[in-house]
C-alpha cells in the first residue's frame, strides 16, 4: 500500500491509525441567501402542513439538480467515444477512451455528470486501461428527473455487465466520486455482476445515508418529524431500510482494496465521513487533502495521480 501514497504537499500526513472517528468536528454547512430563503420556506411550510411538506421533501430528495456543463467537460467528451448502454426507464450516456485489456468505470455523484470525472481519463489510459464514464438516470444527458440511491447502484451494475457482456471488457476498478460511492457500494454487495471488479477509489464518500438526509433537513429547513416522514415514505416506496444501505455498514461486505480521498475542507459532504468509512472498511487507505474541497478533488495533479497509481498497482500485479 505504501507505493500508493503521494508525497505532495496537497496532501496532509494523517493516518487512519490517528483518527479517532467520534472526535471529529463536522465541517460547516454554507448559507447564501438562496438557502436561507429555501430554509424558511420549508419551514414554514413543516410547520403549517406536515403532510404536503412531506411530499414536496421527498420530490426534492429524489430529483438531482442539473447543473451547466463547463468547458473542459466539453473538451474531455470530444477525446473519448460516445456510447449508449441500455438500461431500464432508457439508454444512459456515456463515454468511453481507450482500448486497454482492463476497464476502469467512473461514477459521478449526486447531481453530477460522468464527465466530472473526466481528468483521470487520459492519465488512465497512458496506465494502459480502457475508461468508461456515464451519466446515472436522472443526471446528465441520461433519460429522467429523478433518481435514488437504488436507481443509481442499478445503473452501475448495469454498465458493469454490459460492458462485460457486450464488450468483453474486464472492469478492473471503479472510481466513484460522492454519493456515487455509496451506489458503487451497494452494487458490489447485492450483486454477482460486479465480481470482476478488483480495485476501488471514492472521493470524498459518505459514510451512511443519515448523515445525507440530516444534511438535506438542515438544507432545506424542514423540521425534523417531516423529514422522519419523507424518509418512511422512501423507504416503503423503494423496499429499502436506509439505515441497512449505508457504506460503513456494507463495507464487511464488499472485500475489495480501497482508496479513500478526502479534503479536510469539504463542506458538501464532511472529511468526517470519509474518516469514518476508512475505520470502517477492512484495508482501507485514507488520504486526506487541503484546499481542493468536494470538487476541485476531480482535477487535482496529485490526486489523479494518487488514484491512477492506486489503480495500476495492482493490474500489473502477475496473474
């Protein structure tokens, strides 16, 4: 493991020998004027009409945002091939680079774009893999307007064995940057069609789902019994227990060589959690960054390279 690690001054030198889970604060959540009009919007409305307040909760939950598409994303696409991987709800976009004997799979996270992951393409395919990104239902250029943690680990297992099946493609590792680590998560636990895959690195992953929807509460403002209700009301919807679906709870499970990064500054989703699931997931490697926070994270030199490197390690290994 100690050949994977960076010696770049991004990178901070805690270890997961040092973290002491319970102790750590959370990181503070922004408030810009849109959000504290959101906050009092839904609580008011919490207040006032439980139930409506409930439902509009659970749309709000499980619709993604959909964010403008930056340049560099545009550039990223132009270098790889387009693809169209049928699923169910309709064919999910994607994008593939490279013709290496072994696939790497990119995974965006909540309201992201495959794309996003799009500078570890090329320094992937110079490490001899072929890489595949897509955008999950819901997301992106993908079919839909909402999506859930369900929907998403799907789609994943749903790449993963076309790729394999259609392809021939051997998909070697998964780098899931977000919630997209907890989809990636449940697919390898519930899921034959994920056993090939060997390696894993999450940026900046959660945890467990309830530190995701007590964040999305103090978001959005709704008092505590609505969003208990929203929750009951998913759970019923999607024959899920969230509490059952987190990481950290899957991770005995899953077996496979992790890398986690995570930025002490993240105020999306808390260095905390990354901390918490390091503790958590047998083997696994933390590294803790400075300054990048939830994004910058997708296009760092050094943590591309540190996820590239974690990645290659083992497929030049001998068989």
């Amino acid at each position: 493991m100690d050949k994977a690690l960076a010696t770049t001054s991004g990178f901070d030198k805690s270890t997961i020998g040092r973290i002491n889970s319970e102790n750590l604060p959370m990181a503070p959540v922004a408030a810009p004027l849109g959000h504290r009009l959101i906050r009092g919007f839904g609580g008011a409305l919490g207040r006032l009409a439980p139930g409506p307040a409930s439902s509009l909760a659970r749309h709000w939950f499980l619709s993604p945002p959909r964010r403008g598409v930056p340049t560099r994303e545009a550039w990223w696409a132009t270098d790889g091939d387009a693809l169209g991987i049928p699923a169910a709800g309709g064919t999910l976009a994607a994008w593939s680079w490279g013709w290496g004997p072994k696939t790497v799979v990119l995974v965006h996270g909540w309201g992201g774009r495959g794309l996003q992951l799009g500078a570890f393409a090329a320094p992937l395919v110079e490490a001899g893999f072929r890489v595949v990104a897509f955008d999950a239902p819901g997301h992106g250029q993908s079919p839909g307007r909402s999506s859930s943690l369900p929907a998403m680990a799907s789609a994943v297992e749903r790449v993963v064995g076309h790729l394999e099946r259609v392809d021939g493609a051997e998909v070697h590792g998964v780098m899931a940057h977000s919630f997209g680590a907890a989809a990636v998560t449940l697919a390898l636990a519930r899921s034959s069609a994920m056993a090939s895959v060997g390696r894993l690195v999450f940026l900046a992953p959660p945890a467990d789902l309830r530190s995701l929807i007590r964040r999305f509460g103090a978001l959005t403002g709704f008092p505590e019994p609505v969003v208990h209700r929203m929750r009951r009301s998913i759970e019923g919807r999607f024959g899920i227990v969230f509490d059952e679906l987190g990481p950290k709870v899957l991770a005995p499970q899953v077996g496979r060589p992790l890398l986690i990064v995570h930025d002490r500054g993240d105020t999306e989703i808390p260095w905390r959690d990354g901390a918490t699931l390091a503790r958590a997931w047998p083997g696994a490697l933390l590294r803790s960054t400075r300054g990048l926070g939830h994004f910058r994270l997708l296009r760092d030199p050094s943590v591309v390279g540190l996820g590239v490197d974690f990645l290659a390690e083992a497929a030049a290994d001998p068989e």
